[in-house]
C-alpha cells in the first residue's frame, strides 16, 4: 500500500478459492459499501490456492485500487487457514470476515461496524432468510443447536462467514481444522461481549458450492476441540482424573470385594470374570490419571516456555498519557510476519 494511503481502520478478510467468475463483482460492491462508511479501509484478498484463474483477477484488481492487498497461498489450505492468513495480514482496528462467493451481502457491513461501536467486542451476522436449499438449512439448524449447546455460546447461525471484531480480540484466535465457524465460541474464552446483526443472505448464481456432508462430519469433530479447550484447556488432568478415579475407584471396590470373600470366606475367585473386571477398571484409572498429569506438564510447558499467559486483559488503569488502548497480553501473541512465512505463502 502507497506510504499516502492512511492506515486502515476496517480490514474485511476475504479468503477465495476459485471464484474467478465473482471476484470483480465482489471487489465493486465492497467498495461502494465500505466508501459509504468514510473511514479508511482495506480488503485483504487470500487466494485459498485456486486453479481457475482467481489469482490473476485478484492481481488486476490490485494494480487498479491501492486499498486492496493479496495473500496468496501456495495451495489450498482450506478456509480456515485461509482467515488465519487473512488475520495475520489485516492492519485495521476492526477486522471483518466474508466468503467470497456474493451471498454474503457487503451493504450489511456498515450495520454490523456500527453495532461494534456500541462495545461490543464482536458482531456476528445472522441469515435468518436464508436462500439455501433445505439440504444445507436442516443440517445447518441442527448444527448451531448443538454447537450453542455444547460450548454455551448462544447464536442462531454460526456458519455465516459475515462477522466483524476488534483486532485485539483476532491477534488471540488460533484456528485449526474447520475452526472457522467457531470463532465466538473459541472469543469466548477471553470474555468477549458477543451481538447478533440479521443479514441479508443471497442465492449462489456463480461457481461451485465448496460445502457437503464431509465437511459436516469435520465440523462435529472439531466441536468436540472446542468443548475440550475452552473447558479443560489448561487443566487437563481435571478432565482425565475424574476419569481415572471413577475407572479406579470402581476396580479398587470390586478388588476389595474379592479380596474380603477370598480372606474371611475362603472362596475361590480365580475364574471369576469378576476379578478381570475389577483389574482392568483399576488399571485404566491409573493410566488415565497418568495421562491427565502428563497433559497437565504439557500445557505448563507450552504456557511457559512460550509466555503465553493463561489469561485475557481488557483494560489497564490508570493509562498512561499516550495510551489510547490497552488490550495487552493477548492471550496468544500474533505470529511472525510474512518475511517468515514463506514458505507457506506469497504476499502481495
């Protein structure tokens, strides 16, 4: 970006992957949205890989407006790496999150911007009138009913990509898998304010739905990630020992039980399938409450040598004369720049 463009305020991430067909239209409508703000902005653009000729539009694009900036990835990561790249890149102090296939309506911007401003931490979109077919709006109800149940963060839609958050609160994401759609959920560990923004949702007209069942079944294995981290996330042994003194505790009483008839009632109890039950029960207690102090060393380790606090500070007080905001530590350090990331990645 020229040294005259002035540092952003909005960030909108967009990750992409073979959307040739959609990408100038979806450039011309961000602009027009985002210009009807006023304040200074910039789109991250993140080619996810694409073989259809994405990367040379974005390109174009790019030569033409100096407020659009290119991420491109050596190959498809997948859409979660996709606005993990697109955080590390972002320079605005609010960050928003798109897909890029046009049903994400960017006129909903502004609305959600504004709805941040009000102190919320983080403005999530809601397609109430979705224009899916049922075969994705059946599975997706079902999906946010048991995501909002199993992690107690409450929203109608979690698949939809349109959301808009402090930076502060993205320089503490960490994503893996299809972690994406669970971005309040893994916020809420660091005591997010969350709002819910209805948006308009259109009807794919352009390219190749990238969604199905497969990633479905992906989706309910990370939910059980997600529960496991934000509840037991730094005291693992909680999780296995109570585990492991139920398993143990069951073995020890029927051992106890066999031993007091073998002892004062003289009974044979080597072929009872009893006494194999009552071995096993108290051996797993004890290897799962093993696996539950070596889980907790692990996270000790990782917390520690790295300085990665186990905690989220909102504000310091009193601030001093030149602080505007205070949002340090967050929870897990922004990683390295582009120059050492190479490897994965080109930067435009």
């Amino acid at each position: 970006m020229p040294l005259s463009q002035p540092r952003p305020y909005v960030s909108v991430v967009v990750p992409l992957f073979n959307e040739a067909d959609n990408v100038a239209d979806l450039h011309r409508e961000l602009a027009a949205s985002l210009e009807r703000m006023g304040r200074p902005y910039e789109v991250v653009l993140v080619d996810d890989g694409s073989n259809d000729g994405t990367a040379e539009r974005v390109l174009e694009i790019e030569a033409r407006d100096p407020r659009v900036r290119v991420v491109r990835l050596r190959r498809n990561f997948g859409q979660t790496a996709a606005f993990s790249a697109g955080f590390d890149h972002a320079r605005g102090d609010v960050v928003v999150t798109s897909d890029g296939d046009l049903q994400n309506d960017p006129v909903d911007i502004p609305r959600l911007v504004a709805r941040l401003d009000e102190g919320f931490d983080m403005v999530c979109g809601w397609r109430r009138q979705r224009k899916d077919p049922l075969s994705k709006r059946l599975p997706s109800l079902l999906a946010n009913r048991l995501i909002s149940w199993a992690t107690g963060v409450h929203l109608h839609d979690y698949g939809c990509s349109l959301k808009a958050m402090r930076s502060d609160v993205v320089r503490g994401l960490r994503l893996y898998g299809e972690m994406h759609r669970f971005i309040p959920a893994v916020a809420s560990w660091m005591g997010v304010s969350l709002a819910e923004v209805e948006v308009n949702h259109r009807p794919r007209t352009r390219g190749r739905s990238k969604y199905g069942l497969g990633r479905t079944l992906r989706v309910l294995l990370d939910l059980f990630t997600v529960k496991f981290l934000l509840a037991y996330g730094t005291r693992p042994a909680h999780f296995f020992g109570l585990m492991g003194l139920g398993f143990g505790g069951s073995g020890f009483g029927i051992l106890a039980y066999l031993s007091w008839i073998k002892f004062l009632h003289d009974e044979a109890i080597g072929t009872r399938p009893l006494l194999i039950l009552g071995l096993l029960l108290f051996l797993t207690g004890v290897i799962l409450v093993s696996v539950g102090l070596l889980a907790e060393l692990l996270v000790r380790i990782y917390h520690e040598s790295q300085g990665k606090p186990t905690y989220a500070v909102k504000e310091r007080r009193p601030r001093a004369a030149s602080e505007t905001a205070v949002t340090e530590p967050a929870p897990y350090p922004a990683p390295e720049r582009a120059a050492e990331q190479e490897p994965t990645l080109r930067r435009r």
